[in-house]
C-alpha cells in the first residue's frame, strides 16, 4: 500500500504492483468492484504486472471491503462516483503519470462503471477496458471520451441489462467514438475468479474460458495502445 495525491492536494492510499522486470513505460489503474480493495483484485493488478506494468488500485472505500452483498450495496451507495472519478482515480491517473509514459485503466463491476466516467473526463487517459459496467447512460458524456475503449459484457448479466449495453454502443458509434465491444453468453462477474461455490451471488459465476478469452483481449489491447 502506497500513499498518492489526488488533484485537491487530499491524501489516498492505493495498492501498487510493480513489474518483477523493473521501470515500466506504461501502467494501469485497476477499479475495484463493489466489494471494495480486496485480495481478488490485488490479484488483477498483480496479474498486470506481471505482463509489464505499473498498476495502481485506488482504495476508493478508504480501507473497507466485504464479502456481504447487503454491505457492498450499502458502501457502494455511498460512495460518490463523480469525486471518485475526477479526484481518486485522476489522482491515481497523474501518479502513474509521473513515472510512465502512458497510463490505462480497467474496471469491473462498479469499477466498469467509473472506468467509463473517468474515459470522459480524464483526457490524460491511454486506453480504457470496461468489464460488465456502465453508470446510468444521462450521467456519461460519450462525446467526451477520446481515449480508445474495450467493453466485455454478459449477455445473461440481470445487473447491466445487455439492451442498454446496446444503447451504449449506438451512442458511441454516434459519436465517432474508437471502441470494441464483445459479448459472452454468461453471467454477471464471469471474470471474477472469487464468484464460484455456493456463497457466489446467485447472479454471478466464474467462467475460465470466457474469462480467458476477455483477458488475452484486454491485454492484446492494453499492448497496442500502452506499449506498441
């Protein structure tokens, strides 16, 4: 855990993984889902690093998580996500900025959602990849978003209804927006390896193929666009 300034001058702790091969030219920041900085997402961002990059995960629930759905909901309401994206994760953005030339983000869940927020108000952004989130459609400016954008979606997902992903990518395509979306016949959090067993939300499961696919996609992506 490492301590970063959001662009308020305000203190944030985050969790940063660094390449085993040392300085990196480029990095990622990893959003958390709704359950908070926990050890399945510190594993996306060791996983990063270990491809090359400097990943950095802003604690956006200032040291909670949980495994409990009634909790997640509670802390995910409160969390603001326009301070969130324009000062955490910006703040996050401007940290990884200063020691890398250019700078991705990806997001899961909730995360999915604010990576979208921050693609379009974040103009310093490289690359942005989008797993199974979006915020309400009237609250995102899709003319905004300059930076290329990656979306992977569950076709089954009852918690981000694939006809507004749909909606979604007509308003991108209508704005002349530079993005690829792909669909998977699976459940909400396919890509979450901690959604198995019979304490997953019933909405959710693991799929390691699907989750497979959507990761050589990601990182085939994050190349192109971060490294090449």
């Amino acid at each position: 855990m490492i301590e970063f300034k959001r662009p308020d001058g305000q203190t944030l702790q985050g969790y940063l993984a660094e390449p085993a091969a040392g300085p990196s030219t480029a990095a990622i920041v990893v959003i958390q889902e709704w359950w908070g900085l926990n050890g399945q997402i510190r594993g996306v961002a060791d996983r990063l690093a270990q491809a090359g990059y400097l990943v950095l995960v802003p604690d956006l629930y200032r040291g909670q998580s949980t495994v409990e759905q009634e909790e997640a909901s509670h802390l995910m309401n409160g969390l603001d996500f326009a301070d969130a994206s324009n000062e955490d994760i910006r703040g996050a953005i401007q940290f990884l900025k200063s020691r890398s030339a250019k700078v991705g983000c990806v997001g899961f869940c909730m995360g999915g959602a604010l990576t979208l927020l921050t693609a379009a108000n974040n103009p310093d952004l490289d690359a942005a990849v989008t797993f199974y989130g979006f915020p309400p459609l009237d609250y995102l400016d899709v003319a905004n978003i300059a930076t290329p954008l990656q979306g992977h979606w569950a076709t089954q997902d009852p918690h981000f209804d694939i006809n507004v992903v749909d909606e979604l990518e007509k308003r991108l395509v209508d704005a002349g927006t530079a993005f690829k979306f792909y669909r998977y016949l699976a459940l909400h959090g396919f890509a979450n390896e901690d959604a198995t067993g019979p304490n997953r939300l019933p909405t959710t499961q693991y799929d390691p193929i699907w989750a497979q696919q959507a990761w050589d996609r990601t990182l085939t992506f994050f190349g192109r666009h971060l490294v090449a």
